[in-house]
C-alpha cells in the first residue's frame, strides 16, 4: 500500500467516464464476485443518462496525476425500493449515496472520507434532504466507515447471505447557508 498518494477529487463529465466505467465495473466484480452472472446495473450501462447529464445526481472519482482512478463515490435520488424504510423518509426528498468504492492499495489514506465531504456539498447543493445508503458486513470499511461519517443504522435485514445495514444522515441537510 502506498504511503502517500497525490490525487485530486473530480465531478465525473464525459472526459473520464469510461475509465471510471472500467473502475466501477471491477470493483463490482472483486467486492462481489457472484456479480459476474448478473447484467450489469442500469447506472453503468446508461452512466451518462444516470450521473452526468442530471442536476439532481453525480459521480465523483478520485484520479491520480496519470488520470488512474482510485476512488469513487456517487449519488441517485432515492427510488424507495426498500418498502419498509417508506416511514423513515416519508414526503422527503432524499437522495441515496452509491458506488463508493476505493481501490484496495489506497485504503486507509482518506480518500473515502474526501470523497464524502466532497459529495456532501454537492447533496445539499442539489437540494435533497436526507442521505441514505446501504452496505453489507462484508464489504472493507462498510457500516463502520459510514458510521464514523456521521450516518445511523436505520436497519438491519436478516437477508443471507447480504445482511444489509440501511444507514441514514441523522440531520437534514436543508441548512446550505454554509455553502
């Protein structure tokens, strides 16, 4: 693992989307190998329409000076897909935050945190509410990182073998004066 690393945190337009494409797209596969036998996500195979082209979502990336990426994070409103969180964010406008994924040789270095403090702003720019996201026990950093940023455990499925942790930001983000 490197012990230093330069990198700069961009918004994704289309002059990197097909290497974080790539990046995605591996980091799929290594964090959940099964994935190979699944189609890939609508949010990959239409990024563009999905991230880039919207006012209301975005990808952010973590590029070295070579353009390699190491990092990402993004965001999607929220499409209630999880019936029983209905209560949580009813009449809200929430957004859920997606792919965050940091190369294992970059871990612990920060960028994950970077890349939140970053897509933040941006959340809040975009005039949502209320974070949401989910993780599972498996994934390197899940829920603890998530908690260390602030997030609550909104609720834990007993799903095998995914036992999905459905995180919230405890406060709404309605206040931007700051930004």
């Amino acid at each position: 693992m490197p012990h230093k690393v330069t990198y700069r945190i961009e918004k994704i337009d289309a002059t990197h989307t097909t290497q974080v494409i790539a990046f995605l797209k591996r980091m799929r596969l290594e964090l959940f190998p099964d994935a190979v036998h699944q189609p890939v996500p609508t949010d990959l195979d239409a990024f563009n329409s999905c991230y880039v082209n919207r006012t209301d979502a975005a990808m952010y990336a973590a590029l070295t000076n070579d353009d390699k990426v190491i990092g990402t994070i993004g965001f999607l409103k929220y499409d209630e897909r999880f019936p029983f969180l209905s209560k949580k964010f009813r009449q809200s406008n929430t957004t859920e935050i997606v792919r965050c994924y940091i190369d294992a040789n970059y871990r612990r270095l920060g960028i994950g945190t970077k890349l939140f403090t970053m897509i933040k702003d941006a959340i809040a720019k975009a005039g949502y509410e209320n974070i949401y996201l989910h993780t599972h026990p498996f994934l390197p950093g899940g829920a603890a990182f998530w908690q260390a940023q602030g997030f609550t455990e909104a609720f834990v499925e007993k799903d095998s073998p995914w036992q999905t942790i459905h995180l919230c930001y405890p406060f709404p983000l309605n206040d931007v004066s700051s930004i």
